[in-house]
C-alpha cells in the first residue's frame, strides 16, 4: 500500500514538474524543446582571440568564440567602406584626391601611389581599396560620399547600428590604428553578411587582379592583385568555395580575415579577429568545413502561424485587434540552420518584441528559432496591412477619385484570376522589391538627417561633382 502510494506521490510530482516547465516555457515565448541532437563543434578551439562562422542566409551561428569580445578590425573596415560607398555612389562618378586624403597618414600608408589632384573612378577606388587595401584612397572615398572622414565614419556607425551590430565603433574609414576603431566577431559577420547581400560588392572580386586608370605617379596605371589567398587562384590556401573577402594586420590587431563562400546553395561569412598568419587560413578553413559539412538548412515554415502569432501579438498589445487589421508575414522564408539529420521537431522558438537597429520599419516582433541553446535562424514579423496602392495621377480632364486599393487584395485576386500563368509570383516578387527599395529609401533618409543634409542638398552635391570641370568617366 505504501509502494502504491508513494508511485503516486511520484507521478504526481513528476506531471507537476512537466506543467511547471511548460508554464514557464509559456510565460517566456519559448516553446519547449526535449532531445535535441547535439550541435557540431571543431575538435580543438581555433587560434583566432575571436572567431565566427555564421550562416549568411538564417543568421544562425554555427560555430563561435568570443564573439562579442572587442578587438581592432585593421583593414577589414574596409568591407564597410565599400558597402557604404556602393549603396550612395555610381561606379562611374569619379573621385578627386584632396591633400587631406593623401596625407597624415602613417609611413607606408599610401598604397596606391595617388596624389592630390588625382582622379579616379569610384570602380577604380573599389578595387584599389579591396585589392590594395589602400587606405589613401578609403580617405578620398568618405570625402567623396559625406564630405569628410569624420562625417562618413559617423555613417558607418549609423550603417553598422541599422545592421544590428552593438558593440562596434569606427573613427575612420580604411582601420588603421585607433583605440576607439573596434568591432566583434559577431558585428563584423552581420556586416560581412549585407557586403554578401550586395551582387556590386561579389562582381568586384570575380577577378584576381585588375588595372586602375592613371595618377601622376603612375600614368600608365596600377594593376592591383587580390589578397585574399583563399580567394586567388594558385596559392596554398586556394578554395573554391570562397567569393569574397578581406584581409587585414596591424601590429595592434593582429592578423584578421573576413571570408565570404558559397557552396551547394548555401552561404557561410566566416570571420577571424588578432589571429597569426598563416593560422587565419587555417582557422578560416576549419571553420567552412565545419559549417558546409556538419549543418544544412531545412524548411522550418510551418512554425510560423499566422494567426496563432496573431493572437499572440494582440493579447501582449503589439498590434490591434479586429478583422482585417493585421496582416502579418516573415520577412523572408523561414528555414533553420541545423546539424545534419537533425529534425525540425527539434527546433523552439522564442518572440520578442524590444526591437533592434535592424529590424525593417514595419517589423512587429522577432522570431528567433533554437536548436538548444544555439540560434539556428532569425526572422522579423511584418504587419504589412497597411500597405496600400493610391491610384492618383491619370490623364483625364474629369476630376478623379482617389482610390486606395489593399496591395495583398491585389495580389489575391491577380493569383486567383491568372493561377498558373505565373503573373501572381511576379507580382510577389514586384512587392518585395519595393519593399526593399523602401527600406533604402528610408535608411538613406535617416543617414542624410544624421549628416544634417537634405535630399535635394544630396542631389545637388553629386550633381556638382559629375559635373567638376576635368570630370571624366570610364
């Protein structure tokens, strides 16, 4: 009697225990998740003070050290630079060295050969800054786009904030030594991250060298030659997997290393910050054959419900209630990041709604999704209702009305009305694009405030520079 009683006794604590953690699992956000197969490790830590592999496509970590500690960047900055200066220049605009750029800067410094007076186009400049790591022309770079280099390293704080980085500050364009000039592993590879979202900063480092026009120290130009060995055909530590990348050494950061590569559909940033040469290349490599080998990423839709995050939102006081006054959507297919033969039924995720610097301008919550304790993929939740097409100017002598038409209403009916003629992907695919066009509208916007210029003040400015007299272009 007594053995029955205390099998009980224990039946009931342990039903009371499962309802204490699902309670609590509740009252967190998070769903509760039991066996879950363990997460791939490298069998030894890598040399590097910091390192990250992150998978570019589910912002997932596959493998990480220290990578919030802050650490100089060197020369890797520079991805920074040119992601600023291709998302506010034309490669054609041509640039003007002024003596500030060409000068006070540490001897050995002007790699490029440039002086002042010198013009170059903005593709030239690119390639000088990647493949030569030129840190004169990263100068005349900022100067070019914010008027300064002060001005243009207070848009790269701006930039790495609305990238979501928090824990990263830049005084200067091209990383030379400053001990207010550091970042992380893990801001560097969201940073890495947009440069791989970028096709203009992948089409620079399709080719090993290239040759720059000419400068007076050089007039029949200068041929520059990538550095990034994983990159560049014909050296030990070739990989064909590898895109992009940036190397970078100063006697205060060591050697770092970005690393952008593709492989089967996916694509890892892989970053190592005060590492030794050649161990960069190595800890890089180690880090690639780990993420392309030991993960996959698997669709993990059907974790999101609509509705169910809905009436989520609704009772926390995120979004309104009523019919019709939500329509809410991932911000891109949802998929996990996960150890091979892991299943999605291994996955938990988590909401919050504490936003950060990167999330889109009609962002209402973060899915983060969890394999453990490792993040496996992280979504922004878009209420998108209020989205709307106004139909205002049409040529015709009568008055018209302004008609507001539901931009989802549309593209409903133009899937119900042409199913299978492939004009309601088209449409999707139309709306996406304006949305991302939207969301660089808006981030130019707030860049310009920051730097106290208007958008017509902007526009006149690049007008003044295309039209420089002794302006030419390639």
């Amino acid at each position: 009697m007594k053995e029955r009683s205390g099998k009980r006794i224990r039946r009931f604590l342990s039903c009371l225990t499962a309802a204490l953690l699902l309670a609590c699992s509740f009252l967190s956000g998070m769903t509760p998740a039991y066996a879950v197969t363990a997460w791939p490790s490298l069998p030894e830590s890598v040399n590097a003070g910091a390192a990250i592999c992150m998978d570019a496509e589910t912002g997932a970590i596959l493998y990480g050290k220290n990578i919030n500690v802050k650490h100089y960047p060197a020369s890797i900055t520079k991805i920074m630079t040119a992601l600023l200066v291709l998302e506010n220049c034309e490669l054609s605009d041509m640039v003007t060295f002024s003596e500030s750029a060409v000068s006070n800067l540490e001897p050995g410094a002007v790699t490029a050969f440039t002086s002042a007076g010198d013009q170059l186009s903005v593709r030239d400049c690119l390639y000088a800054l990647l493949f030569r790591s030129a840190n004169e022309v990263a100068n005349a770079l900022a100067e070019h786009v914010a008027g300064s280099v002060e001005a243009f390293a207070d848009l790269m704080n701006q930039r790495a904030r609305e990238l979501g980085c928090t824990n990263t500050h830049f005084v200067n364009p091209n990383g030379l030594n400053n001990s207010e000039h550091y970042t992380t592993a893990y801001d560097m590879a969201l940073i890495a991250k947009a440069c791989m979202e970028n096709p203009a900063f992948l089409e620079l480092e399709t080719e090993d060298s290239h040759t720059i026009g000419s400068t007076q120290k050089r007039p029949n130009g200068l041929t520059v030659t990538l550095g990034h060995k994983m990159k560049r055909s014909g050296t030990a530590y070739s990989d064909s997997r590898v895109v992009a990348g940036k190397t970078g050494y100063t006697s205060m950061a060591g050697n770092t290393l970005v690393t952008m590569a593709e492989d089967g559909g996916r694509r890892i940033v892989a970053v190592v910050l005060q590492d030794r040469n050649p161990l960069h290349y190595v800890d890089t490599k180690d880090m690639l054959d780990l993420g392309f080998s030991a993960f996959e990423n698997v669709d993990a839709g059907d974790l999101f419900d609509a509705s169910e995050v809905e009436a989520r939102l609704v009772t926390d006081g995120v979004i309104p209630a009523g019919e019709g006054a939500n329509h809410l959507e991932a911000d891109r297919e949802i998929r996990a990041s996960l150890p091979v033969g892991a299943s999605v039924s291994d996955l938990s995720y988590k909401y919050e709604y504490n936003l950060a610097g990167n999330a889109p301008e009609d962002a209402v919550a973060k899915l983060t999704l969890y394999s453990g304790d490792h993040t496996a993929g992280e979504y922004f939740v878009i209420n998108s209702r209020e989205s709307n097409l106004s139909i205002l100017d049409v040529s015709t002598p009568a008055k018209v009305a302004i008609v507001s038409i539901s931009l989802v209403s549309v593209i409903g009916v133009i899937a119900f009305l042409l199913l299978g003629s492939g004009t309601a992907w088209h449409v999707h695919n139309v709306r996406v694009e304006n949305q991302r066009l939207a969301r660089m509208r808006r981030r130019r916007r707030r860049r310009l405030e920051a730097m106290g210029m208007s958008e017509e003040e902007f526009r006149a400015l690049v007008e003044r520079r295309r039209n420089k007299p002794g302006d030419r272009r390639k």
